[in-house]
C-alpha cells in the first residue's frame, strides 16, 4: 500500500458520503458588467475571461475593479465562495474556476456560476480540476463553437463530501503538492528559456562576420532592394477559401522559419493570372507585414521546396531573389537575427495597425559570403539548433510528466469508497 493509500486509509476508513453540489451548496449567476467599466480602484471585480488568462485556482486580491454604483447592480461572491467561468471555446477550459479568499465581497461578472457553500473552499477547487469532475462536466456541456456548462446544471454534479478535517488535511497536502510542481515547473521553464537565450547568441554572433573582417574571405553586403524582387500577397473573401491552390497563410509564415509542402494545409481558388503572378517558389522570403502591434509584423519564413502551384496570403509580402549567389537556409537564418528584428520593429508605419512594405525592408544591408562559407553558417547552426531541439523536446516533456504526475496524485487523493446516506 502507497503512502498515499495510507493516508486516505487513516483520513477515511469506512469511506465518505457522495452528495449532489446543489446539497451542499447554492449557485446563482454572475452579474453583467463589463471590460469597458473597469477600472484601477474601487469595488474588486472578477471577470470570467481573467478565470482562464490571470487567475490561478485561488485569489486573495483582483487585477480590475468597478465604480461602488456600478458595484450596486452586480452580483457579489463572498469569502470562500468559487467563481466558475461556465462559458469557454473548448470542454478543457469550461468551468474552470477559483477560490475567493478575500477579506471583502468581489463582483462577479456574466459567464460565471457563484457557488457559496460551507465546505473547505480549497478541497472544492481542487475536486472542480480532477478527472472525476472532468467526467461529468462534459456530459452536461453543449455547444458547438461556444461551449456551455449552464449553472443550474452544475447542480447535479455529484462529489465526495468527507468530514470537514478531512477536507483540511486533502487541500493541506494538495498545497504542497501543488508548490512542488510548480517550483519544478519554474526551474524547468528557466532552463529552456535559458538555452533558448543561449542558441540565438550565437546564432547572431555567428551572422555578424566579426570573424571574417580583414581576412582573405570575400564577402560583400548589399540591400534587399538590390537582392530581392519584392511583391503583395492575395486578398480574397472567405467564399474562396477551401479548394483550389496551396494558399500559404500569415499564421504560416508567423509559425514556420522555413516551410516544406507539407506546411501548406490552406486552399483557394484564384485565376491563372493570380498563380503565375503570385506563385511561390523554393528561395522565396515571405514576411509578414501588417498587425496590431509591431513585435508581430516582419517575421519571415523561407520556402524550401519546389511547388508547382502555391500563392500567399494579402498580409505578407514576398522577396524572390534575384541572384542564385544567396542560400535558401542561410536566409532563414539572416532574418530571424535580433539585428533585422529591430530594424523591423525601428522602421515600422503605424497607425491603428503596424504595417510595413517591401520598399522598407528593401533598405535592410544584408552580408553576403560565398556560398561555401553560408553552407558551413548554416551547418555549424543547424546542429547547433538540433542541439537546442533536444532540448526543447526533453525539458518540456519533463515539465508534462510532472504535470501529469501531479494530476494523478491529485485525483487519487480525492477519490474516496462511497458510503450509503444517513
């Protein structure tokens, strides 16, 4: 037997009672303010789109509050109530929840289930995250592009309900176990980031050709107006898309340094004119050229095959070279440097958009070395990358286990034999 056995053992011999939540506890809905009434001060305020982007499973404290008028006209969850989001895209993320552990009501808005209860508040987060709960939610769960937990509903959810001290000593060791995966979580991330970090260093270091200046080896820069022919994507309705031609998206070429036909999932229809004049063909550099801020336009991916027919999309722009003295690879590398990434974001047009033309980035200076010497650059970095790539494989699935490692703990703990009703 486990320790974890042991415990539940010694907690609960005979096994608890399972009740409906609605025995137990009252749900109402939320309120109905909104994100244009936030504010800095005033009444706290919990919004059910920060349950799944800001919150954790329990809060002392609000990152937004309301005006007290407004805060007159709200629903208000107390001390120890959970705030439920019962709206989401997706089954994972419907009713995901907190805690209220505030010294003062907070106000709750639409989307959101109040459940207000006598139990330990904590127990109640951690048994709203398990499988068991997991189970049951996505039989009472509709929708299709919006799905919905109605809080009515919520209260058939049936949960082990053990004594009050149990209920203490579960949330107690869940605590710990939930600071150890996250310390390890945090260590974990750290050290991808850091040899994230430590890759693009060099990467860089190895395209400023430091190492060649003075030296024998010729090489010359020239601007991408000199390199490259530059020209815009194709823009057409929805009604389009679906059939037709490989269509390389902008999330394509925000996603990918280089692409491969097997990247290409988007179709559409379009003319011949529109395929001759748009096509995209192994060496071309497609950037990405309007968005909502700067950071996200500019970013490149080079096509790596032959494709007998593919276009690209209106919000990108594509370079097609004009010399055969420039390495497809070797480019890709070139345009994901800090050095262009701040050219980018320095010479940007912004209005309510960021923007950016192929007449902007033709100004960029680009090193050209021979070709020999960009085959060496791009060998030293691809396995310098595949180094990094291990990595990013090996730390991350570390962090799932550890998760996983968790979760199963945690729903072993909260999963008890019934017991009859007295």
């Amino acid at each position: 037997m486990s320790k974890l056995d042991e415990l539940l053992q010694e907690l609960c011999p005979d096994g608890v009672e399972y009740k409906k939540l609605g025995e137990i506890a009252t749900i109402s809905r939320g309120g109905n303010f909104q994100k244009k009434d936030f504010l800095t001060e005033g009444v706290p305020c919990i919004h059910y789109g920060q349950i799944y982007t800001k919150y954790g499973l329990f809060a002392d404290k609000t990152f937004t509050f309301i005006s007290e008028e407004c805060a007159k006209k709200q629903k208000m969850a107390r001390p120890n109530d959970i705030v439920m989001a019962v709206t989401s895209e997706n089954i994972e993320d419907v009713c995901k929840c907190l805690a209220w552990l505030g010294d003062e009501p907070v106000a709750v808005s639409g989307h959101s289930a109040i459940i207000h209860h006598n139990q330990n508040a904590k127990y109640l987060v951690y048994y709203f995250h398990s499988q068991m709960f997991f189970a049951q939610k996505r039989k009472l769960a509709h929708g299709t592009k919006v799905i919905e937990v109605t809080p009515d509903t919520l209260s058939n959810i049936v949960l082990p309900v053990p004594p009050i001290q149990v209920q203490n000593e579960i949330a107690k060791t869940l605590d710990y176990f939930t600071g150890l995966t996250a310390e390890l979580t945090a260590q974990l991330t750290a050290e991808l980031t850091a040899r994230q970090k430590q890759y693009e260093f060099y990467r860089d270091k190895l395209l400023t050709f430091d190492v060649l200046r003075g030296g024998t080896i010729n090489f010359y820069q020239r601007t991408l107006g000199e390199l490259f022919d530059f020209r815009n994507g194709l823009s057409k309705g929805k009604e389009f898309f679906g059939k037709g031609t490989p269509f390389i998206r902008y999330t394509d070429v925000y996603n990918h340094r280089t692409l491969r036909k097997k990247d290409i999932t988007a179709l559409v229809e379009c003319t011949e004119d529109e395929k001759k004049r748009l096509k995209v063909s192994r060496g071309d550099v497609l950037f990405t050229r309007t968005s909502e801020t700067a950071e996200d336009i500019g970013w490149s991916s080079v096509m790596l095959d032959d494709m007998d027919n593919c276009v690209f999309n209106g919000f990108t722009i594509k370079a097609t070279p004009k010399t055969k003295e420039l390495l497809p690879e070797y480019c890709a590398y070139c345009f994901s440097t800090a050095d262009f990434r701040q050219y980018v974001t320095k010479h940007c047009a912004f209005t309510t958009r960021a923007s950016l033309t192929g007449n902007t980035i033709a100004q960029y200076r680009m090193t050209i070395p021979p070709l020999d010497i960009q085959n060496r650059i791009v060998n030293v970095l691809e396995n310098f990358e595949k180094i990094c790539s291990d990595l990013n494989i090996g730390l991350p699935a570390e962090i799932e286990a550890r998760q996983k490692q968790y979760e199963y703990y945690r729903d072993k703990l909260l999963t008890f034999k019934e017991v009859a009703a007295t």
